[in-house]
C-alpha cells in the first residue's frame, strides 16, 4: 500500500456539513469540521474512556481479526454502555449526513470505537460493504458516520483511504498495491465514509499517543446487521429507547409501509389483557 499525504489530494476538513457532503458525493469521503464544540468533544472522549475501562475491568476488550496486532482498543456496541452514545448515533447531523448516502430508510448496524495505540499497525485494506456480491449497484449500501475523538493525523494512525474508490464496483486487488491518504482533522470532526470507499486504519507511528474515533454503521434496511440488537441490546436499555430509535435497531417487522412498531405493541398490549380477562 502506498501512501501519500492528505496535502497531496483529496479532501480537507470541512466547515458546513453541506461542504462535507459534496467532497463525499466525488472522494468518497467527507471531513466535517466543528461538528462538535470543545466541551461536547471533550465530554465524549470522557465518556468513551469510562466505557474502555469498565470494559477492561470487566474482561478482554473486542477483537476484530482484520487487525494487525493487539494494539487497537475495540469498543462494541456502545450504545449498550452509556445512553449518551444513542443520543451521539441519532444526532441530527448525523442522520443527515447517513440519508445524503444511503436514503432515509436505514438500519443501525454497529456502534463502535476504535482506539488505536502506539506502535499499532495498519489493518488490511478493505470496503465496509464488501460482503455484498460483485458487482455492485451503482449505489451506496452502507456508510459510516464517525467522530473523531482525538486528531486524526497521519503519525497517530489516522485512517487512509483511496479516494473515489467508491466508484469501483467491488472490493480492492489484495494482490495489488493502491495509493491511501490519510483522512486528517481535527478533534470534534464528523466523519463520512461511503461503505463503497477503500480504506483501512493507518499505522501509529508515535511512541505516546493513541487515536480514537467512535463510529456508527448505518445500512439499507434488507441488509443483516453486523449485531443483533433484539439478542445483544440489554433490555433495560432497551425499555428506554423510543419507538423510532428500535426501529433503527431493526426491532420493528419487515416493510416499515406495512408493519408500524407502535400498533405492533397496542395489538399484544391488547391481546394481553384480553387473556387476562378470560
């Protein structure tokens, strides 16, 4: 994989979300700066150490095989740990910038962080929906909307990407050798991904830094989600969540047309009392 630097093409952060999106709809991906304020940011990153740390008390964090070595912290399922990430998956920034990609009927797939730490190395190059059969439709399946917690800089690992491979038709040659560039930004900038885009997480070349960014998977809605929240979702968190957000998880019933989550619920509210009753 050769690199280069972000200076030398692609995109740069952003300042409106809109900008952002147009350098999504030509690179494949979208740098939106300011997305957060200092504290918002800052009370993320808090948050999301809790949450490693609980983890890591609690056992052996996530594992994703792609990964080169033992160095990256990963973190799923996030929304299970702190409500505050449900609210940080459905901001309206974010909900925007998945429908600009993929159209507003979608599923949440996953909810994650990757944290990666000094002297960690790259990941394989690979596209988020490269389970899909090739060739693809002219059309995104999936996307990711991130955070950047930390900056993102080439030295701390920031994730690199071919730009406009999001307009191949399938998944990268691992027999050839493609130019990436970093994704780069400041901490507080939203990051859009295109499921179609080459990329991988860069290599962390600093002796004391690590770089962490949270990420939401938002799929088109046929698509099998990568966690089975009705399975994976504990069910104190779910009695909290609102009707729209379940339907975001995938709890309501084939076509959303056809199957509303909420007359779902009155019919067997209704049904229960009428067992009772008899």
């Amino acid at each position: 994989m050769t690199q280069k630097t972000a200076s030398e093409a692609g995109p740069g952060p952003k300042p409106t979300l809109a900008a952002a999106l147009e350098d999504v709809d030509a690179f494949g991906v979208g740098i939106f700066e300011g997305a957060l304020e200092k504290g918002e940011t800052d009370e993320v990153r808090r948050r999301l150490w809790a949450v490693a740390d609980a983890k890591e008390a609690a056992g052996p964090t996530d594992f994703v095989p792609a990964d080169a070595d033992d160095k990256n912290i990963r973190l799923l399922s996030l929304i299970n740990w702190d409500a505050f990430f449900i609210e940080l998956s459905v901001r309206a920034e974010v909900m925007e910038a998945a429908a600009h990609v993929i159209g507003e009927r979608m599923l949440l797939s996953n909810y994650s962080a990757n944290i990666i730490g000094p002297g960690a190395r790259s990941m394989v190059l690979h596209a988020d929906q490269g389970y899909v059969a090739e060739p693809w439709p002219p059309m995104a399946l999936a996307v990711n909307v991130g955070w950047m917690v930390d900056d993102f800089n080439e030295a701390a690992g920031a994730t690199r990407y071919v730009p406009a491979s999001h307009q191949a038709s399938g998944s990268p040659d691992p027999d050839r050798d493609y130019e990436t560039l970093p994704i780069e930004g400041p901490a507080g900038s939203m990051i859009i991904i295109d499921g179609r885009v080459w990329h991988t997480s860069g290599a962390n070349t600093t002796m004391d830094r690590q770089r962490a960014a949270i990420f939401g998977y938002y799929t088109v809605p046929w698509i099998r989600q990568q966690v089975n929240w009705r399975d994976a979702l504990d069910a104190g968190v779910a009695s909290e969540c609102s009707d729209e957000y379940l339907q975001l998880l995938g709890y309501s019933l084939g076509n959303r047309e056809l199957f509303n989550l909420g007359a779902m619920k009155a019919r067997a509210e209704k049904y229960r009392t009428e067992a009772a009753e008899n």
